[in-house]
C-alpha cells in the first residue's frame, strides 16, 4: 500500500515488482532536464490528490502564425504513484492566446518516452531518449501553418465537427440526433468567435481554427467532475485522444 507522507491518504494498493519513486526524485530529474537540453522548468503540479504529478518544461523553441499567433514547444512531463501512468515525457505545443495544449506528432507519431513502473526510474536514459530536434518542430511548425492558410467553408467544418465529436461518417442536416450534440454545439460556437484566439485571422474559417476549437473544448470546458479530472483527461485520457483525432482530421484536410 501507498500513503502520502504528509497527510497518511491512501494512494494505491501496488505489487511487489512496482518500483516506487518518490516526488522528490522525479522533481529533481526534471530539475536536471533545464541543465541537459536547455529546457525551462516552468510550472508543476499534481492531479487526483497526489496520485500523479506533472510538470511543464519549455525547450525555447517556438515560432509564430502569421506573425500574431504565438506557439511554443515544451515537454510535458508525469508520473504516478498509483501505477495509473507510466513516467512519461512527451513533447507538447501550447498556443499562447488560449493556453491550449497539443501533443506534437512528427509522422503520424508522438515523440514521447514511456518509462514503466515495473522497470527502475533511470534518469540518464529517459534523458538519452528525450527532447524533439529543432528540425522536427520546424516540421511541426509548418504543418501547424499550412493549417492556419487553409480556408474551409462552412459545409467543411460541419463535417469535420460531426466527424471528430460524433464519430458520424457523414453530416446531418439535424444534428440533434448526434450522440454529444452538447459538446457538438459548444465546439461549433468556440469556432464561430467564442473561443479566445477564434477571431485571429489565422483562426478565423480556416482548418486552424476547426483544431482549436476542439482543444479549447477539451482542454477547458469539457465536462468533467472538477478541473483536475479534466485536466488529467486532456493530457493523459479520453480528451487527448480528442485531440490527436481532432489534429489528424485538420491535417487531413490539407494533405
């Protein structure tokens, strides 16, 4: 059994093989990563009461949408003490106006490193394995443009938001017989001008937009039992899923 040593709340019940590393520890390698590859540790926190923690390092790089709409690229860093979450590091975009967040994908892929619980927590070959290479945001980057400059028309973007919210394969002229009709109506508003950044022209009808409105949706407005749960949700379940599903199809428009 797992305890928080300060309050003595139960964490999780864990096997024998599990290896438990302490917050401290974690902290201080994310400490060493500024030291390793340049990155800024700015911000850590925890979910679920304490049961995983997490951490924001930003690498520096980042670059801007037709020079108004700032992106950057940091490492979102977590583990676990509840064996929920492997030690994970994974390269991530946040833009700026919205403080929305993206996992950055190069080829279809995320750069990620996955650190098992069942293996020992060494910090010199998670370091061998981390960091995205200047070349490969610059990539990113592009796509991300090539998104902001693709107009879509208004048939478009109902297809893509029934598409990416309701998993429907072809638009419905009454979309309340959708499944996630509320979350469909909220997307489609954050698109149309309600979202913070939608109304930038790098946002405003283009495919750049379709994607923020649904990482906006995900990231601060999912229904949720309270903002960890949703934050947990966006960054490690159901909601990042959301929004790799929600970047495929943007990009697909472009392709």
């Amino acid at each position: 059994m797992l305890y928080r040593s300060d309050t003595q709340a139960p964490l999780s019940v864990v096997s024998q093989r599990y290896k438990v590393v302490q917050p401290e520890e974690v902290l201080e390698f994310y400490r060493d990563l500024t030291e390793y590859a340049g990155y800024e540790l700015e911000t850590a926190g925890v979910l679920k009461g304490g049961r995983k923690f997490w951490a924001l390092a930003r690498s520096g790089l980042g670059g801007a949408l037709k020079g108004q709409d700032q992106v950057n690229d940091y490492l979102l860093l977590a583990t676990s003490c509840d064996g929920s979450l492997a030690t994970v590091a994974t390269p991530t975009s946040v833009r700026v106006v919205c403080n929305n967040t993206l996992t950055i994908a190069v080829d279809g892929t995320s750069q990620g490193v996955k650190v098992p619980h069942s293996t020992e927590f060494r910090p010199q070959l998670v370091k061998q394995q981390l960091g995205i290479s200047v070349s490969q945001w610059d990539d990113f980057m592009y796509r991300l443009k090539t998104l902001a400059e693709r107009k879509v028309s208004q048939e478009e973007a109902r297809t893509y938001f029934q598409s990416v919210i309701c998993n429907a394969e072809a638009p419905l002229e009454d979309p309340s017989k959708l499944p996630n009709f509320r979350a469909l109506n909220r997307v489609q508003k954050l698109y149309q001008g309600e979202g913070r950044g939608s109304q930038l022209c790098t946002a405003q009808g283009t495919a750049w937009g379709l994607l923020n409105a649904v990482t906006e949706y995900v990231d601060h407005e999912k229904r949720a039992r309270s903002n960890d749960y949703r934050m947990d949700s966006a960054w490690f379940g159901q909601g990042a899923g959301l929004k790799d599903k929600a970047l495929e199809s943007a990009l697909a428009l472009v392709a």
